[in-house]
C-alpha cells in the first residue's frame, strides 16, 4: 500500500501525515523487506557476528494504531575480502529488498543503516556471541531490540516473498468494484495506496484524485465547486483485469472511476503559470540508479516533514511529488534525465511548503546542524536544481462534477 512514514518533530503539528508519496508499507519500518548490505572489512576477532539473528520490534500503540509486534531477522555473513554482508528481512510485513549503506562491527559494537527507510540499528554483542542488545531509530523515533543468535531449532521459518506477476500491457482496466466513502474527522492523513492491484485513498478530495490521475498540480485545475476541494473521501477499488497495473494503467483506472462515480467532465486550456523547473546542476547529478523493471511501481515516502526517500523514482515522479505535496506550483521537470533514481533528501521545511497537508510548519530556525532549505538542498544533495520560472501548462478546466453516491 502507498503510505508515507509518520512525521514526528517537536516543533511540529503531532498530526501523521500519510501522503500522496507512492507505494510504501507498514508503520515504523515504512517500506521494508530484504535488505542487502556490503560494507567495510571486520576485524578476525569478530567473526562471531556471522549468523542468523532474530528479535521482536514492540512498536507501542498510538492514537492512529494498536500496539504492534514485527519479528526481525538478520543474516549476518562474512566474505573471503573480509567484507560483512547482512540480509535484514521483516517476516510480519512482507515486501521487496532494500539495500542499506553500511555495516560494521567493532569493539563488539554491531551497527547497519537502511538510508531507503532512514532507519538504523546499532547493539552491542554480548560476552558469550549469543545476543545483540541495541536499538531500531527510525524518523525520529528509537525502540529497543533485542536480536540472539537463531538456531536450527530456534529459527523463525521465513515465508516467502509473494509477487503479483505484472498486469499486461496493453490492457486497458477499469475498476470492476470500488467502494466511496467519506472520510472520518479523524482520519490520518492523505494516503494513496496499491497492494498488489488493491487500489486505496484515505481522506483525499477529488482535486487530489484529479491530479493523482492526470498528472497535474492543485493549480492545474480550474472552475471547480468548492466542494472538490474540502469533501475527503476513503476509497477501496480493485481492477477487472488480473495482475499488477503499472502507473499509467493505475491512472487510466482513476481517471474511468473519476467519470463514473464523480460525473467528472472537464476540457482543457494553456494558460501561462509560475512554476518551478527541475534541472541538472553544473557538477551532474548525484543520485544512484535504480530499478530497470518498467512495471515497478515507485517508492516515495517521507519518514519525517523535510526528509524525502526515493526508490525507483523518474524525475517525473520527483516532480509529481513535490508539486502536489511540498510546493505551491507546478513542477516542470527538464533535467532531460531517463530511467528510475534512489536517493534521500533532507532540508528545512519553511512555511510555504507542505500547503493543504493540515500541518503547521515552523519557520527556520538558526541551528548549525539543521539542514539547508530545499533548493540548496537539491543541489547539494542530487546535483539538480530547483529555479522559479514561467511555463505555459495545461489547465483542466472543470465543466462538471457531482458529488458520489456513498456505499
């Protein structure tokens, strides 16, 4: 399902914001599976943290969810270079591999990072190798775990990883059942969700549908009642063709349901706009390639307000993101650059930004070690840039829209 990580600051709203980032799962370990670590050498005399280790994360109960229980493992194993390689999978929670940027153990200090999820661990390994006392940080947020060495008759069995084979491409879907509801006052926060070919919004208006499924920012859309913009809705859709739909086939669905149920009917008109425009910095870009497979789906989510995790993102997606949740225009990419990208950005959020999303962003403040504010952070971070500008853009000029019958 697409969710977004809670945001946890202390100079922040306490409100979780589950946003309209794509295709990440779970609560305190947002989008994780398998993860593949390849690091620095170890000493010889720590070879006793080769093996599988297992424990229980405890995450407590919230207002927004009951307490919950998800059992680790880690494969720790060292190659003939000396290099520690550690295989992490959440068996609770399913999912895809992640690939993390480090691990080292020393002085009996065992550490890993997951810069995917913005998550680490770091424990310390006791006298007799048979345990790892330390702790899960995540978003802010640090639990403790505690990992022991498995045995073959203490070794949690580890189901396998289920994947829904891709729908065809040139099948051209409809949701067969989708169920509208309005959403609950309390709802979390705006989420748009695929599990599989599971289609789920919670607490999204039709201007988040609209330009979820046309690809456009909130400024794109034009003559609408005010009702589009401040009625929230839940939705449960499944599609009438097998398979995993890919993005356009995700929109193309959207788009039929927005037609039927909400009688949406617009035409479109150029209209010269101020924008943003995304491009590649003096130095190149300084992002990490990411998937090849053209079906998968991408993962943006933010763990905490100002720090952004990318899997197999194209930077049209990029652009998706930021003009829809983080900025108040439209974002043009022109960075010219093909395939999917990783990365993780990180800045200081000023009050113009995340518009919409019920949260007050507190302005900058002066310490040393706060990140740089957004632009500056792009470039620095991905070697692209973020400039203001003028476009002349498609505005989508709405003509009808009625408001659907509930079930």
């Amino acid at each position: 399902m697409i969710t977004k990580a809670a945001l946890r600051k202390s100079n922040q709203s306490e409100r979780k914001l589950d946003g309209l980032a794509y295709f990440s799962t779970g609560l305190i370990l947002a989008f994780f599976g398998v993860l593949s670590v390849a690091q620095a050498p170890v000493a010889a005399a720590d070879h006793e943290i080769a093996g599988t280790w297992q424990g229980t994360l405890r995450i407590p109960a919230t207002a927004e969810h009951s307490a919950l229980d998800l059992r680790l493992v880690n494969k720790v194993s060292r190659a003939n270079d000396g290099k520690l390689s550690v295989a992490v999978l959440s068996i609770d929670q399913g999912g895809g591999e992640l690939t993390a940027s480090s691990a080292s153990l020393q002085d009996g200090i065992f550490k890993y990072e997951v810069p995917a999820i913005q998550g680490n661990f770091e424990g310390k390994i006791s006298a007799d190798g048979k345990s790892i006392a330390g702790s899960w940080t995540q978003g802010g947020t640090s639990l403790p775990l505690l990992m022991e060495r498995a045995t073959p008759e203490t070794a949690w069995t580890i189901p396998p990883v289920l994947t829904m084979r891709p729908m065809v491409a040139d099948a051209n879907p409809s949701f067969e059942v989708a169920t509208i509801k309005p959403s609950s006052p309390d709802a979390p926060g705006r989420v748009f969700g695929v599990r599989g070919n599971h289609f789920r919004t919670i607490d999204t208006t039709l201007t988040d549908l609209i330009t979820f499924a046309y690809g456009v920012q909130q400024k794109q859309v034009a003559g609408q009642p005010r009702w589009v913009d401040t009625d929230k809705w839940d939705i449960e859709a499944q599609p009438d063709v097998p398979g995993a739909p890919n993005k356009q086939q995700l929109a193309t669905m959207v788009q039929k349901l927005l037609a039927s149920r909400f009688h949406l009917k617009f035409h479109e008109e150029a209209r010269g706009l101020s924008v943003y425009e995304l491009t590649v910095a003096a130095g190149g870009q300084k992002m990490t390639a990411g998937s090849t497979d053209p079906n998968q789906l991408p993962g943006l989510f933010f763990p905490e307000l100002g720090s952004l995790t990318a899997q197999n993102s194209s930077m049209q997606d990029f652009a998706n993101l930021l003009q829809t949740t983080v900025l108040d225009r439209p974002v043009v990419d022109h960075t010219g650059l093909k395939g999917k990208w990783n990365f993780v950005l990180k800045w200081t959020p000023d009050e113009t930004q995340f518009p919409g999303m019920g949260i007050k962003v507190t302005p900058p403040g002066t310490l040393a070690d706060e990140p740089p504010p957004l632009a500056a952070a792009i470039q620095q971070q991905l070697g692209l840039k973020l400039t203001e500008g003028k476009a002349l853009l498609r505005v989508l000029e709405i003509d009808k829209a009625e408001k659907p019958s509930v079930n």
